[in-house]
C-alpha cells in the first residue's frame, strides 16, 4: 500500500490543462457521452438526417453527420473553446432553455480528450470550414462540402489513460452507445437516424411518428402492448405510452421520461409508475412506460448535473400527479372485474373438482373438495374414500429419516420429519436446487441440440442485449446464432431445461440482461435465475417419486429457504402447534 501523502502540502492553483481534463471528465465519462453531445448539437441544428459511425466501442473512431444549419466558418476555431456558445447569452437564459445544449462545453471536453475534426458549412456560404484539433493545437483550411456539419472524433482517451482504463469493456461501451441513441431516437422519431457500427449499417431509423419509432426499436409486442393517454393543462402537458397490465418486465430497463425531448432522471418516477400498477402487477414485475412531458421552460431548470441528465421542476408534487394521472387514465380502460353474484354475496364457481390421486405412488389429496360451497348433500365426497386415500399417504415409509405424504392443491409437497410437518412449494425448491447448480458450474456440459432449432424474432434492442452476451449464454448450455437482421436462431438448451418456451426463456434473458451497467457476475446470477426459473417443474406438471424424493433430500440439505427470486419455499408446523390449536395439550 502506497503511503498517504504529506498533508501539510500547501493549496496551490492547478494548471490551466489540468482543469480543462477535470472538467472534460465531468462532461464526458465514456464514448456514449461524446455520441450524445454531438447527437443534441446536431438536434439544436434543426437536423433532419443524423448519420452516426462508430468503430471499436467509439474509442478508435465517432462520426456524427447530421443536415442541420452548420457553423460558420470564422466561428469553428471558437466553437471548441470553453464555454463558447451560441445558444445563451446572460445568466437569464439558462432559466429558459429551449435547446438541448447551452452551456458551451461539450466540444471543448471533447477535444479536450481525443483529436477532432470538424467540418462544416451554412447555407449563406459558398465555402466552409474544416477545423482540425490535436494536442491542444489548431488548423483551419477550408472545406466545400455540404450544408451541416460533420464531427469526426478519433483516439478517445488517448491523453487521459486513467479514463480508458475504467471503461467497462467494447461490449459494454457499444451498449451504452446504442441505449443512448435509442433514447434520442425516440424522443425525435421525425428525425432519420442512421447508425454503422465497425463499417457495417447497423439500424436505420425512417422518420415516423412515436408509436412507430418505438415500434422499430423494441419490436412490435412491445407496441402492441402499450396504451396512449394525453393529459394536458396550462402548465404542462403529458403523453404517455405505457403497457397493458398482461404485459411487463422483471427490471425497470424500459421506463423513460423524457422532458422537452430530453431524456431524463427524476426521482420517484418508478415509484409513480408502480403505485399506478401497484393492484395490476405483483412484486418483480414492471411496467413498460414511454411518457413525454412538455413544459415551459421557464419553470423547469436543467443546469443540475454536468451531463443535464437531471431536470428540477417548478413544483415536483404537481408533475408527481400529473404523472399518476396520466398513467392511471391510461391503464383504467383495460381492468376488468370479475362476475359478482347477487344472490349469495360470492363469487361464483364455475368448476368443482374430485380426487384425483397420482399416477405414481405418492396419492394426490386435492385442494377443492376442502374449499367449495357444496350445493347439495350429494356434492360431497364420500368420506370413507377419503380415509382410504388419507390412510394410503401416512402408510407409506422411506428407508430416510423422513415420510413423503403427498402433494396438495398441485403445487406443494407434504413431508413430515421427526415431530415437524414441513409443506414445500415444490417450484420454488427445484429452481434453488437448479440455480444452487448452476452457481457451482464454470460450463454446462450437457446440452440438447433442438431436433427443430427455434427462429425468434426480436427487435434491434433485444438483438444488441443478446449478441452481448452470446459467450456467456454458450457457456452455460444455451446456443444461439444471428439468423438475419432482425431474428436469432436457438440450436441447443441445458439438457436439464424445459423446452416448452424456449421463446419465453430466451426473451426473460434478455429482459434479465438488460442492465447491463451491472458487473458480469451480477449478469450471469440474472441468467441462472432465468434459466433455473424456466427448468423447474411447474404447478400440476407429474412428479415421480424419485423427483419427490430429490427435492426432499436438497431440502433437508441445504440452508438456504428461498428461492432465486427471494419467496420462501418450506413452511414448518411443529406437532406441539397443532396440539394446541385443537387444543390436545
């Protein structure tokens, strides 16, 4: 360990190229910041056509083309100095920001980091400018290209090793990259956004209207499942796409507010969003949400945060409202209740079920015959069958130091041990069990090639997510190929998983995967969750005795009682608590 160092040292001013790096990195954190700045200078151009390059994550090269006014050519040299702007003028104007850049620092942070070139001309000139910026030095020549501008920006980082060397990887960089540009893409659907990536197209945006462009992105079940309502008075006014209550994600990696067409933070929106669902969807479960807020600008500030990711409103618990209501009018055409009936004040039953015992050893006991409203004397079992069926269950003994009585209501597994009767819920025990195995493996070695390989198709965002991950995914058992621009293939699964929702498993990766600024091991936990969750048997699948006994055995061995997701699987009643609750003791 390096010694601290002598803190008697003297205050003394830093040196002008040591603050403009601090300050750069405050601006620009990694190459999805510089796409950003340079996207939101080409959208205050009034852009209608924004090409963007991308070679090696950004580090090695970034290019943003974009149709809009251009800079002039005198200006060029000036338009990378600190705080150099065109879009305010005096303090006031930062109350009332129109545009999506105003502070004057983003192309000077850029070059700050990297060697840019800059081209551009205006309309009202024949000729414009070329600026080449490298090493804190400055070359202008002269440029006839087209009306717009063109930013190249190439060796990111190349001055600042520190930086670079806390990126997370190209992987990682590149999705961060198209996040940011999907977020942009969205809140500017008229605008064409072209996207290559390592000289190969990768996106093509067509301008559209939002429903559209979000359609482009994230698929069309993701749009066929979102609703639209507008709300609207003289302060603000909100349009909201959010998803039906059948549809919804196990993360929060699909919730966007943007405001003024800026992409934003603002605290409890997630929270807004889940009291609007909090009767629809249960706990893990969240909504997909795409809601524009346009507001004077004068009653929001935007100067919070060096990257402008955040916004201040004039009055948070108003927006607070606006949002649960615009949400809530959304959702209240598509919850239906259920039947009522009058008579008897219950709800009605349409089914009434017998016993049914298994087909393998261990019985049966169903759970309707206990909870029904019986009609008629005629509709209740004969009690004599139930204690044959109850008698067959307790008769039946194990060479353990456990008895295996049964399963009930389809879904749980009665034991009873020493004095103790413990109830399983035999789902949730298996997927520990799976996932437990899946924590302790580097590979999965034993894999099932698909007699017919499964085409699914995903949207350009869930294509992204998947290839990242391909390695890892291959790792564990699941094979998976890029079919064509806009489908993969699934060749192979762990031998051990169920191959009734291939379609489901992969997407709940997907979905799993999707914050991706978590660690690597924090992403492969999300995948043996998904696919312990997807392999272990389900409620009223048939369970052998040998699956019954495996599940009791894992019970009674392990110290761990919840499943991945954090639900109790084994709930213990001692023979001293029903004593007393029939009162014997």
């Amino acid at each position: 360990m390096e010694p601290m160092p002598n803190i008697k040292q003297r205050i003394h001013i830093l040196p002008d190229a040591v603050k403009r790096k601090i300050a750069a990195g405050e601006v620009i954190d990694g190459p999805y910041s510089v796409i950003k700045e340079l996207v939101e200078n080409a959208l205050d151009a009034r852009a209608t056509e924004i090409d963007i390059e991308i070679e090696e994550s950004g580090l090695k090269r970034i290019v943003v083309r974009d149709n809009g006014t251009g800079i002039y050519r005198d200006d060029l040299p000036l338009a990378v100095e600190e705080h150099a702007t065109s879009k305010i003028k005096n303090i006031d104007d930062i109350y009332s920001i129109f545009t999506m850049g105003f502070r004057g620092e983003a192309l000077s942070s850029i070059t700050e980091v990297s060697h840019c070139t800059i081209l551009s001309r205006t309309t009202e000139e024949d000729i414009g400018g070329k600026l080449v910026v490298a090493d804190g030095k400055k070359e202008m020549f002269n440029w006839a290209g087209p009306t717009g501008t063109t930013v190249m920006v190439e060796n990111l980082f190349f001055n600042t090793p520190a930086r670079k060397k806390f990126l997370k990887g190209l992987k990682h960089e590149l999705n961060r990259i198209k996040d940011i540009i999907f977020t942009l893409a969205i809140a500017n659907p008229n605008i064409q956004f072209k996207i290559s990536i390592d000289n190969k197209i990768a996106f093509n945006f067509e301008p559209a209207d939002t429903m559209n462009r979000i359609r482009d992105i994230y698929g069309n079940e993701l749009a066929e499942h979102l609703i639209v309502a507008n709300l609207s008075d003289l302060e603000c006014a909100f349009d909201c796409y959010c998803s039906t209550p059948d549809y919804y994600r196990s993360n929060r990696s699909l919730q966007f507010l943007f405001v003024n067409k800026r992409p934003v933070q603002f605290p409890y929106f997630s929270f807004i969003l889940q009291q609007a669902y909090q009767t629809l969807l249960n706990k893990g479960q969240y909504p997909v949400a795409f809601i524009f807020c346009n507001v004077k600008p004068d009653l929001i500030d935007v100067n919070v945060h060096p990257a402008k990711r955040e916004v201040r409103f004039f009055d948070s618990n108003y927006i607070h409202s606006m949002l649960y209501n615009v949400v809530t009018k959304a959702i209240s055409g598509t919850i239906h209740t259920l039947p009522y009936n009058n008579d008897d004040n219950i709800l009605k039953h349409t089914t009434q079920k017998s016993i049914q015992p298994m087909q393998d050893t261990y019985p049966l006991v169903n759970d309707d015959t206990a909870l029904l409203p019986y009609q008629s004397k005629s509709d209740i079992p004969d009690s004599n069958a139930i204690l044959k069926e109850m008698q067959k269950v307790y008769s039946h003994m194990h060479q353990k130091e456990y008895t295996i009585l049964g399963t009930i209501f389809g879904l749980y597994v009665l034991i009873q041990k020493d004095e103790t009767l413990y109830i399983i819920d035999f789902h949730a025990a298996h997927e520990r069990k799976l996932f437990d195995y899946l924590k302790n493996l580097k590979t999965v070695d034993g894999v099932q090639k698909l007699l017919v390989p499964v085409v699914i198709e995903l949207s350009p965002d869930m294509i992204m997510r998947i290839e990242t991950f391909n390695d890892l995914l291959h790792n564990y058992g699941i094979i998976i190929d890029k079919f064509d621009e806009t489908s993969i293939i699934v060749n192979a699964i762990p031998d051990f998983c169920n191959t009734n929702n291939i379609e489901g498993l992969i997407r709940d990766i997907i979905d799993a995967v999707s914050e991706h600024n978590n660690p690597v091991d924090d992403i492969k936990i999300k995948i043996f969750e998904k696919i312990a969750c997807h392999s272990a048997k389900r409620a009223h699948d048939s369970l052998t005795n040998d699956d019954l006994v495996a599940i009791a055995d894992f019970v009674f061995s392990t110290d761990t009682f919840r499943c991945p997701h954090g639900r109790p699987f084994v709930y213990a009643v001692s023979k001293s608590e029903l004593e007393r609750f029939f009162r014997r003791s």
